[in-house]
C-alpha cells in the first residue's frame, strides 16, 4: 500500500494555508513539504504535528492507496 497527501493539500488549499506556513506553524524542514508532495514517508511525530495546525484527524489528510505491485495480485 502506497500514502497518498492529496487530501491534506485539498485542506491547505480550502484554509488558504501555503506549505511555508504549514512548515513553520508544525515546526518541520523543507524536506518534510517534498516528501509529502512525492506521497513519501514522513514520521507519526510530523503527521501528528500535521494534525494539530490543521485541527483535523489523520484520515483527513492522509489516505492509503494500492500501489502497483498489490493491483497486478
């Protein structure tokens, strides 16, 4: 199963908040906003930190999709 953000960048968009303002008011690097952009591993501490400036839960912002291999089964 892949992660895919999408849902968290359709929020940042609906609460006007650009992903400086996200990295700044969670408190985590650059590399966190690229990660998330390529739907690429990011830490429990980071989403939760995620969770909280958005005051949302983690299947607001995050869903798990199949991947390639689990489709060709």
């Amino acid at each position: 199963m892949a992660v895919s953000y999408k849902k968290l960048f359709h929020m940042m968009i609906e609460k006007e908040m650009t992903n400086a303002e996200l990295q700044q008011k969670a408190g985590f690097s650059a590399n966190i906003i690229t990660r998330l952009k390529r739907n690429g591993y990011i830490s429990l501490e980071s989403i939760e930190n995620i969770c909280r400036v958005m005051d949302c839960g983690v299947d607001d912002i995050l869903e798990f999709v199949p991947d390639e291999n689990d489709r060709k089964g």
